[in-house]
C-alpha cells in the first residue's frame, strides 16, 4: 500500500488529504486514486492515445522526488512508499 498525499484542490475534491492506495506503478497508483475519485482524472491525466499522460500542471513526487526526472508514470512503487500529488497553486 502507497500514501497518497493530495494538496490544495485536489484535496478539496476527494474531501481527503490523505489516503492509502495499491499499485505497482505510480500510473496503476494513480489509476486507483482516479477510479475512487472519477472527479480527478481529467485533472491528473491529460485526453491524449493510448498512452495516460500526467497533465504537465500536475507534478507527483515519489518520497520527495519529482517523478519526471525518475521513470515517470512507469516509476515502479513499494509498500510504504509515499506518492504526493500536486496540482498548480497560486496566491499571494
């Protein structure tokens, strides 16, 4: 199981800010988060073939590491890993 973090709106969609998901990947981790929240997909995951692909606004750290400079959506998960997802803030 993965700790899922979920920050600003994202949190306010799911009403949670934290929760505990199962994955091998951080795409299958995400495809949970999606599948329990249908309301995040189209905020996570840009409409493009075949292949899922993060929105470029959205930036998911993997124990603190940008998953863009690992494996991306294939970064590979273990139990107690943490996985926070990130949507665009603003504000002053």
């Amino acid at each position: 199981m993965v700790k899922v973090k979920l920050f600003a709106n994202l949190r306010e969609i799911a009403g949670e800010s934290a929760i505990m998901l199962s994955g091998d990947t951080v795409q299958e981790v995400l495809f949970s988060l999606t599948d329990r929240y249908p309301a995040l997909k189209e905020m996570v995951f840009e409409r493009t073939g075949d292949e899922p692909k993060l929105r470029g606004y959205i930036n998911v750290f993997l124990n603190g590491n940008n998953v863009k400079h690992m494996e991306s959506l294939a970064t590979e998960v273990k139990d107690r890993d943490e996985l926070g997802v990130f949507p665009p803030v603003s504000g002053g």
